[in-house]
C-alpha cells in the first residue's frame, strides 16, 4: 500500500455545490446557533424576523469550498484517514442562497514518519459571477505511510499566551448535535453508527470535527468581530482530540491586536489547537 506521490500539484475542477436559505440556517442549528437563548442570533437562525435580515455563519464557506470529487490519493486503507487541520479565508460575506463551483489543488504529501500528510488548497467561486465567495486549505494525516523520503513541512510556532484569556466563550453541545450537523452534508456514519464508532475505537459515534470547528467560529464572530461575518477574515486550526456529543466546548480567545489565538478545550483536554484568526480591516 502507498501513497500517490505524483499527483502532488494536481489541480481539478472539483464540482458545483448549490445552497438555499434553508441549508444555511440548518448549519447554524448544526454548530450550536440559538441553542441557548432562540433570540440571541436570529441573523443567522431565521430568515422572517421582522427587521433582521438573514446573514450566513463564516464557517459555512468550509463546505462550500469542500470538493465533491478528489483524485486518488493511493491504495491505502482508508480507515488511516484523520482529518488533522482546517483553514478558511473569506472574501466578503457569504449569500443567503446560490451556487458555487470549486476549484482544488493537491499542495503536496508530507513525511512525518512513520505518518504522512496530504495538504489540499479549494477556491469556492460564485458559479454566475465568478466572484470570489472563500477559500479553504485541509490538511489530512495518514496513519502508517509516511518514510517516503519526503520533506516534513513547515510548522508554524504557536504557544499559548502566558496570560488569561481575553475571551472565554462557554458551548453546551446537545447529545445530538452530530444528528443534526449531519443534515449539512457530511454523513460519515462514524458520527453516528455506534456499530463503527466502536470499531473506531469510541464507545459512542463522536461530534464531526467540522461542527467543533463551527462552535469556535461562531465564538470568534461575536467576541472580536462585533456579530459580523463582513468583518471575518481567516480562521485556521489543528483538530487534537474528539468531542462527545453533550459534551461542554470552552473557547478561549487572546487578542493579539489584528490577529487572535484561540485554542477549543473540553474541560482540561485541548479539542482544537494551534487557533489563529485574522479579522478584516474596516
């Protein structure tokens, strides 16, 4: 078994994604929108409230920059697949409803050996215009085929502020936040399949990696950019451990002037780590 090395740099069209007014509110329900108090996001959680116009969460231009189809990456097993890191860069706010076409780019195969990485680029364009809707950059790890002789990549220094968080944001998550983050597209039965959750290794399905990454965005949105997606620029960060559906995600800020770190814990365990954001310029 081994990895595909010759499609690094490969660059495809990677499909269409349509989306309407119901698929956006449906994501914001799915990362945890309205959960606590109904009337606290309404932006982004209806779309008839009188005098609030709809808006759509940052975070959703993950999936709208997500490919539908991909090359072959090699004969692998893909149970070694773990989705190890998530970029997203904005270019404006995100309609309500429309259709985006991506483009995707394999960055390269990384040698962590005993383990390697695969680093992709997507560019979600807006299918009429052309204009530019977001970008994002995934970075999958593959158990067991790294010691290809490759290089090991750039890592980025990143250490926890010696000092207390400028924002804490608290999230219950509901025991069935993976049923309903679900419905947005990712139906990886890992997340909801006790059956393979089990042969995985966890004693339930766990929470989608993504939908964390959702509750920290939403986090970011009102503690530093004021509740508007306008003002959300980019959002990177490394998944490290699994969240249970019902568990509590505590998102800590630190503001570092444009930028902010950021890291998601639950309880002592770090679930999202290595968190930086930017925001835009007014």
């Amino acid at each position: 078994m081994s990895l595909n090395l010759q499609i690094a740099g490969h660059e495809w069209e990677s499909g269409e994604r349509s989306w309407t007014s119901t698929d956006t509110l449906l994501y914001a329900l799915g990362v945890g929108a309205g959960a606590e108090d109904p009337l606290t996001e309404l932006p982004f959680t209806t779309e008839n409230s009188h005098g609030v116009e709809q808006q759509v969460l940052p975070t959703f231009g993950v999936l709208l920059a997500g490919p539908s189809s991909a090359p072959d990456f090699g004969d692998f097993d893909r149970a070694k697949i773990l989705h190890a890191g998530q970029t997203v860069t904005l270019r404006g706010a995100i309609p309500v409803a429309g259709t985006a076409r991506t483009v995707s780019r394999v960055v390269g195969f990384y040698d962590k050996d005993p383990h390697a990485l695969i680093v992709m680029e997507h560019t979600a364009l807006d299918a009429d215009s052309g204009r530019l809707l977001a970008e994002s950059r995934t970075t999958i790890f593959v158990r067991g085929e790294g010691g290809f002789g490759g290089e090991r990549g750039e890592t980025q220094p990143w250490v926890v502020p010696d000092r207390a968080p400028d924002h804490t944001q608290i999230y219950p998550t509901r025991v069935d936040q993976a049923l309903l983050y679900r419905l947005s597209g990712d139906r990886n039965p890992l997340h909801s399949d006790p059956w393979l959750a089990g042969r995985a290794g966890y004693n339930r399905p766990i929470l989608h990696g993504l939908a964390t990454y959702g509750f920290a965005g939403r986090a970011l949105l009102h503690a530093v950019c004021d509740g508007d997606p306008v003002a959300f620029g980019s959002m990177s960060a490394r998944f490290a451990a699994p969240v249970i559906p019902g568990q509590e995600l505590a998102v800590h800020i630190w503001d570092e002037g444009g930028t902010c770190l950021f890291q998601t814990r639950v309880g002592d365990t770090v679930v999202l780590d290595r968190g930086v954001f930017s925001r835009k310029a007014a």
